[in-house]
C-alpha cells in the first residue's frame, strides 16, 4: 500500500474560518504523477468562482497540528464474529463534532466494489446557539454503537436533536434514522422533497419533515446557518449538499469520499489516499460527470474550507487539489462527442447499482453517460436527452407505474432510428417483463444489442462483471470507427512504422476475484525494478480486466513460449460475450499464492500485486510487485510480439 497509515497524531482540529480572504488565482495544466495524482500547479492570474471559493476556504486550514489526541475511540465491537467495529469522536469546527463509524474490514461494498482498507460512515453533530442537527447517520450493523455515541455526545451537551439533515437515503447513511427518530421524536427531518418521500418509504410511518431546495436555509443560531445545495445523481437522485455559514464545511455526503478506513481521520496523506479517492470516483462519479460539474458550479461561490464527506477521511489540507480532480476528471468526460441515455428507476430493485455498473462500463470506453430516472424525469427533459444520445440503457421499472408509463410513451417517441441499446432486468420484484420491452423498441426502429441482460436471482461479482462489460461493448460499438480514425491520425505513416519496431514478449494477463474471472493479451510489459521486485503493464482503460487490476488486487502474468503462442493468443484475442468465460476450453490452474489462474500452456508466470498506476490518455500503466513465480518450460524461448505499425496492438 502506497504511504504510512497514519496515527491519531497528525490530525487537527479545525478552527472557525474568520472570512479569510485571498487573492484569486488560476489553475495551469495538472500534472499527473506515478499514483495518478492529478496535481494542479497555480498562476496568479484570476481563473474563475470556483477556483476562488476553494482557494479562499483553504487559506483557513493550515499546516497539521495536534488533533486525534482529542479523538475519542470506542471499544471494539465484533460483528458476523471476525469484523472489527469502531466509533471515533472528534472536533471538526467550531461547535461541530465528527462521529465515524469505522468498517475496519470490509472488504466488499455492495459486491461490485471491492474494497482494499475497509470504508466508514461519516456523521456531523452541529450544536448550534438555538438548535442542534444531525448530518446523516450511519449503516445498520452500527446501530449499537453509533446509537450509543450519539446519546453520549448529546448527553455530554445538555442537546437533543431538532434537525436531522439527510444528505441522500441510501441506506448506508440513512439506515439508523428511524432509530434517532424513536430517541428524538420532535426531531424535523430535513431532505430534499424526493428523500423524503423515500425515507416515508423505508420507514413506512410519519415524522416532522420539511422539503428544502437549492438556496433554502436554516439557522441553528450563533451564526450556523445551513445553505442547501441540492446535487441529484451524486451519486443518489436525491443528494443534497448542507454548507455551515459559520465555519466553512460543506457537508457533502457521498461526493468527495473514498473507501478507506483507518483512525486518522483527515486527508494528511494524500499520496496514500489517492488510489481510492480516484477508485471511488471512476466507480460512482465517473458515470455522472455532468452531475459532477453542475454540482461544482453551484457550490463556486461558497467558500468551503473543509469537505466533510460520508466516507473516509474528511477533505481538510487538500481541498483545492482534490476538487481540481474532480472537475478536471469530470471535463474531460465531457468534453466527449458521444452520449448514453441510461434509464433506471430509483430506489427500486438493483436497478441503481446495475444502472451505475453498466454506466461505468461505458465512461471506461471514453463515452459520457446521462443518468435519468423514469419515475421522476420530465418528459419533455427525457426528449431532449434522448436528442442528443446515440445509444441507450433500459433498466426494467416497475409494471403498472403511472410515471414510468409517462416516461416510456416520451421515450418511445423521442428515441433516434437505429439508436443501439442494452436492456436489463432490475431484479425489483414486479419489473416490466424486458421482452416487452424489447419489442417496444425494435418497434420504433432502436436496434437492440444482443440478448436482455437478465437477473434472476440477487446479482452476484459475476454479474455484476457482466453489466460493466455489456457497457463497455455498447460505448465500443459507438465508437469504434471513430477511435480507429483517430489513432491513425494520432502519427504520419513513417512515425507509425517506426514505433512499430519496438518489440516486446507475449503474455497474458489473469485475474480472479469472487468467482469472476478475467484475462487479456498484453504485450506492453517491462520490468521496473530490483528491490522489491516489481514490472510494469500498460492496460487499456476499456479493458474488462482494467477493474481487477486496482491498487492491492493480484494477478498472475503468463509468459507464452514461441511454439505455443498463437492458439493461445487467438484465443484471448478474439470477441469475448458481456460476462462469458475467458478461460472456457483453456487449461489452467489457480496460482498458490493469489489464486490468479495459471495457463498450463505457459512457459513460465510470475504472481504479482498492483501497488500503483499512473494515467495516460487512454492506458492505466500498472507498476506491480512480483510476490512469486515458477518457470514451466525452461527449454523454450519467450514469444516476441512484433508489429508493422504502432498505432494497434
């Protein structure tokens, strides 16, 4: 793992911005390092709201002090009899506490997202002069312990609790609510009108509510007033941003967070962090790009000192950085020529986390997706979307819904002749039947891809890994002219022959995790170094592989001898289905060390641990160490990979 895992030591506590101001700046090209760590260099020239609000927040936080002394740990508390459970207490701000709930040893986050360092669930108590509230609350399996730190804290201030502000109603925040409400019962929730509406349906009874929108504000007295940003699809449709007048923290749930967990509770190491702040993104943000941008400019006047996320360390030393990432990240998906329509419907089934799968496959291919849920979208809005998508995702919704029914009629009036889409299951229980579905489209002239994606039973790794590479074959068909065009006109014909001449061995690469197997041809390999060990491997970002090949996943590389590669390399070459088999009619065995599947035809393999990546245009460069090995074949030579031209593999 990249950096030392931090102690208590060097966190600090934050202290009241006192309306610092600085002088604007601009941001130049960033820089991207080894980690992938998109560093923005500045200039003193003026570059914008938004470069101001976080330049002027940052100018409060300076250097790290003292701070986790002052933390607060629980005992630890077992849960399924071998994962560690913890809650941490800390000042934030002025009159505003943190409580973290710390999942030391997740290692899954709704089975699609592994996880390497575990995860937390960030909560805020702010003690106004008038009033108390509650940001978000914290996931089931903590409801002894953060029940019993809430009481605690509010006992220790003579508190009880009138607001209780729900950033979104995932369950992962918003599950213990109900739970504060039987402690609190006179406590209002605060939410957006959609939230509210969900939390009436997971709760299933009545509290005191009250709907806010963009620009409302509560005041807690003593100068805390809460401004309401909201920011739909980050990465729930009904998220909403709470931003504290008094002390510059901007409450942002999901955005900005990572799954990592350890006791500093502060962005101190941002080397360390970055891997699974950028992991986090590209997995729930990246899909929703536009969101992203929008979101940021709405937030450009606010001047924001610290990012007190849902997950992770809270955003403090790093804050301009980190948001230069997020909107450099979110531009460049952007900026590209094609769009996906992707249909779900909220808070049903699977059908938000099979949506984001299958729009991560997609945004991997270089493909900007718009996310739109059928049961609150205008239809004159889904038009206009549909207008400027050539290609569509069709999550199953509910049969019977009047405003899914709404969204369907827009839709099959609006969609484009010969739009390519992708249909699937949602898994909700009373999904439209997708055959339906697809005759509706061939109907209108939409040109369905392959079979529906079906679910019949709770979506397993496997499955999941099926959608993402169903979205990632969707973007590629979109593209596919248009990427092969570019790359030719990337370098003239001389250049091309030239590059051509570099030669390297023949390889393949495999992965396994859950059940769920990967493998790719690779010939962009290099060793790197002696101590430790380790080599290095250029992965297409539209690789399925690219997502078992994160910072802390293993993998096994295969080196293929001159007599034996071709059957082999065809083999991997060739146009694999969303979710089949790679090693289907290939002998192998798992690796003893990381269980990666070793290829009895091999000449040699080499197991290895992603340790970081570095970012190009359209390749993750992986350096890896290597942990083990075994030469198969000593007599044979390893095959060489040449080409005549380098602009193709």
């Amino acid at each position: 793992m990249l950096g030392k895992t931090l102690t208590n030591k060097h966190a600090c506590v934050g202290s009241k911005p006192a309306g610092v101001k600085m002088a604007p700046v601009a941001l130049r090209a960033p820089k991207v390092t080894r980690q992938g760590v998109v560093r923005a260099s500045l200039k003193p020239e003026a570059a914008g709201a938004a470069a101001r609000a976080v330049s002027t927040a940052a100018a409060a936080v300076e250097a790290p002090v003292e701070s986790a002394s002052a933390a607060k740990l629980s005992p630890v508390e077992m849960w399924n009899g071998n994962k560690r459970l913890q809650t941490q207490v800390l000042p934030l701000a002025q009159n505003t506490i943190a409580i973290r709930s710390l999942d030391y040893d997740r290692d899954r986050f709704d089975i699609e997202f592994g996880l390497e360092k575990g995860t937390t669930y960030n909560a805020y108590l702010i003690f106004g002069e008038t009033h108390t509230a509650l940001v978000d609350a914290s996931h089931e399996k903590f409801s002894n312990l953060f029940i019993a730190t809430l009481k605690q804290e509010l006992a220790a201030a003579g508190r009880s609790i009138d607001y209780i502000l729900v950033s979104h109603t995932e369950p992962d925040h918003s599950f213990l609510v109900p739970a504060v409400l039987d402690l609190y019962p006179e406590a209002t929730v605060v939410a957006s009108k959609v939230a509210i509406a969900f939390l009436k349906g997971l709760t299933n009874r009545d509290f005191k509510n009250q709907a806010v929108k963009g620009g409302d504000k509560i005041d807690l007295g003593g100068g805390h007033v809460m401004e309401f940003v909201m920011a739909p699809n980050l990465h729930w449709p009904d998220t909403m941003f709470s931003y504290d007048h008094a002390t510059g923290v901007m409450y942002t749930c999901d955005a900005f967070g990572m799954h990592y967990c350890t006791e500093e509770p502060f962005d101190t190491d941002v080397q360390a962090i970055m891997p699974h702040y950028r992991f986090y993104y590209d997995c729930l943000m990246k899909p929703n790009a536009k969101s992203v941008t929008t979101a940021l400019r709405k937030v450009a006047d606010l001047k924001y000192n610290t990012l007190a996320n849902g997950h992770g360390p809270i955003l403090r030393y790093n804050v301009e950085q980190l948001v230069t990432n997020y909107r450099d990240w979110s531009m460049a998906v952007e900026k590209g020529s094609t769009q996906v329509a992707v249909l779900y419907a909220a808070d049903y089934g699977y059908s938000d986390r099979l949506s984001q799968t299958l729009a991560k496959g997609i945004t991997k291919a270089g493909v900007k997706t718009e996310m739109v849920d059928v049961l609150s979208v205008d239809p004159q809005e889904l038009v206009g979307i549909m207008a400027a998508s050539k290609g569509l995702v069709l999550m199953a919704p509910p049969s019977g819904n009047t405003e899914a029914k709404r969204t369907m009629a827009a839709l099959l009036s609006a969609i484009k002749p010969k739009t390519k889409v992708i249909v699937a299951d949602s898994y909700g229980g009373s999904d439209e039947p997708v055959d339906t579905l697809v005759a509706g489209l061939l109907g209108v002239d939409a040109q369905v891809l392959g079979d529906a994606l079906r679910v019949k039973e709770e979506p397993t790794h496997m499955l999941y890994q099926a959608f993402e590479e169903a979205g990632t074959d969707l973007a590629q068909a979109l593209t596919t002219k248009e990427v092969i065009a570019r790359k030719k006109a990337a370098m003239c014909g001389e250049v091309a022959k030239a590059l051509g001449r570099i030669s390297s061995g023949l390889y393949i690469v495999a992965a396994a995790q859950n059940n769920a197997r990967s493998g790719m041809v690779a010939s962009w390999v290099s060793q790197a170094s002696f101590e430790p060990l380790g080599l290095t491997i250029s992965v297409a970002k539209d690789r399925a592989i690219e997502s078992m090949m994160q910072v802390g996943d293993k993998f096994v590389l295969n080196c293929l001898g001159e007599k034996g590669a071709d059957p082999i390399m065809k083999h991997f070459l060739k146009r694999f289905a969303a979710g089949e088999d790679r090693f289907q009619g290939v002998e192998w065995f798992p690796a003893s060390g990381n269980q990666g599947p070793v290829l009895k035809d091999a000449i040699a393999y080499m197991e290895c641990q992603v340790v970081s990546r570095m970012e190009t245009p359209d390749h993750w460069v992986t350096y890896a160490h290597v942990t083990g090995g075994e030469v198969m074949n000593s007599d044979e030579r390893t095959a060489v990979h040449r080409r005549k031209v380098g602009n193709y593999y």
